[in-house]
C-alpha cells in the first residue's frame, strides 16, 4: 500500500503521521497555532525530529463555528509557509490543508505534495477536477456544511451506511476524472455529535471494503475532552488511547498535533504486530 508524492513513493504498510501546523489564530487547540515563520520552523523541525512524515499546513479554521477566511487570506497566509519552510527543509512533504481548489493548485505549484479537503469537494465544485489534474494523493473527507453550520447536519439514517456511500461515489467522481491516490478520512467532528463519533471509532473496519488508506484525526478533539470534562490542553492521553484504537481497526495515517507521543504508540503497536 504505497501513495506517490511527486515521484516519492510512501510505504503505508507501516502507519505514518501527519503533523499538523495551523497558520491561523483561533484553531480550537492553542498549542497549534502558528503565525511567525521563526515559530513554524522550529515546530516543523520539532515534527520531522520527532518522526512526522507529513507536515499538514492549514489557514483556515475549519473547527465548528469558526468564522469564514477570505480567499486572499488564506492564500497568505498557507503560500509563504510553504515557501519558508521548504527553503528550510527541502525534503518536508507538505499537505495542504483547504477546501479550495485554487490554494490547492497554488500549494502544489509551490511544492507541497498532497491536498487535505475537509470538504469532500462539497466547497468548491472544481477541486476533484483540479486535484486530478495535479495528480498528488487526495485525502478525501467526509462532512457536511460549513464549519458554522456543520453541528446542525448530525441527522443520519445509518451513520455507517451513509458515510460510506457518500465516501464510494465522491471516489468513483474522482477515478472517472483520473486520480490516482485517494485516502479516506471519516471526519471525526464534522456534522457528527460526540456519540456518532466513537460510532465511526468503533467501526472503522467497516471501511476497509473501500480498500484505501485511511487517516484518522482525532487529536485532542472535543470528543475526548468533553466526554472527559477537561480542556484541548489535557486531551494527549485520550488522545493517544483513541490513537491506538485507530492503528487497530486498520488506520494507515494518524493526523496529530503531538508527534513524538504519536510515534510512540505506532512503535508500540508495530512491535504488537510482530511478536
């Protein structure tokens, strides 16, 4: 199970992390936030230390009820990130995290190696066309609405049942335009309530008869520490459990804001695999 970034090939055989780098001031969790590049280099260093192997760089919030960013703002905002930390790091694979095709073509061009669409091309009606096009892998989302309508749209007939078939056309959509990587991503915390979303944990097998990788991104989300009652801050332990789950029912990619404990838990569960 390989995907291409521009020429290098990535085994998924053994899961890999995405560390996530958010250009913006009010991502929900504090300790991600990054907007003077002198700050995104050391944490970039920090992740790719640490065992990233992709680094995920969004300028738009897309948490519930995060006020809309403009199309210019979010361009510089995610454009000179890339810019700078590739003139570091040349060898970062960069994801970029958008929902717009236009930022997607932009990051590419630039040097990032992936698309990260949180909105399943729900958003902008000529990212499929667009991401085929620059032929890197795709993380395809499942949600619905907007970040300030999304916790409205919960209602489900079959929670399962319908992601899935929802997941099964977006991607026949794309194989028809010529995308070769897809990866899918079930959306944890988008148009899906606490209960729904340990719903998705505990069936995350069921997506295997897609036979794509799957990322999970589940750190330090309100579904952990609400269900905990503390705060984003006092959520890595609960996410590391929910971490490890994931790797269990067939997760490829986990998308973290805490790499080293991250590659911890994937050690683990490779030595697990083996003996």
């Amino acid at each position: 199970m390989t995907i291409n970034c521009k020429g290098k090939l990535i085994d998924l055989s053994i899961p890999k992390l995405m560390g996530i780098l958010n250009i913006t001031p009010d991502s929900f969790y504090e300790g991600s936030r990054f907007m003077e590049l002198d700050k995104i280099l050391a944490q970039t260093e920090k992740m790719l230390n640490d065992g990233a192997t992709f680094l995920d760089i969004g300028g738009h919030s897309t948490r519930p009820g995060a006020s809309p960013v403009n199309e210019e703002e979010e361009k510089n905002r995610v454009l000179p990130t890339i810019e700078g930390i590739l003139k570091h790091f040349p060898e970062a694979l960069i994801s970029v995290d958008t929902f717009r095709a236009s930022i997607a073509k932009e990051s590419i061009e630039l040097g990032a190696v992936m698309v990260n669409d949180v909105s399943g091309g729900d958003l902008d009606d000529k990212m499929f066309e667009t991401v085929a096009k620059l032929d890197v892998p795709y993380v395809l989302m499942h949600s619905r609405g907007t970040p300030e309508t999304m916790l409205q749209m919960t209602q489900y007939d079959d929670l399962i049942v319908d992601i899935l078939d929802d997941l099964q056309k977006k991607v026949h959509q794309l194989r028809q335009l010529g995308q070769k990587d897809i990866i899918i991503d079930l959306g944890f915390g988008f148009a899906k309530n606490i209960e729904q979303n340990y719903q998705l944990i505990n069936h995350l097998e069921d997506f295997s008869i897609m036979e794509l990788p799957m990322l999970v991104g589940v750190s330090r989300k309100s579904m952990i520490w609400r269900k905990l009652d503390i705060s984003p801050k006092d959520s890595l332990n609960g996410t590391t459990a929910l971490n490890m789950i994931a790797l269990m029912k067939g997760a490829k990619i986990l998308r973290v804001h805490d790499v080293k404990e991250a590659m911890e838990t994937v050690k683990i569960f490779e030595y697990c695999r083996a003996v």
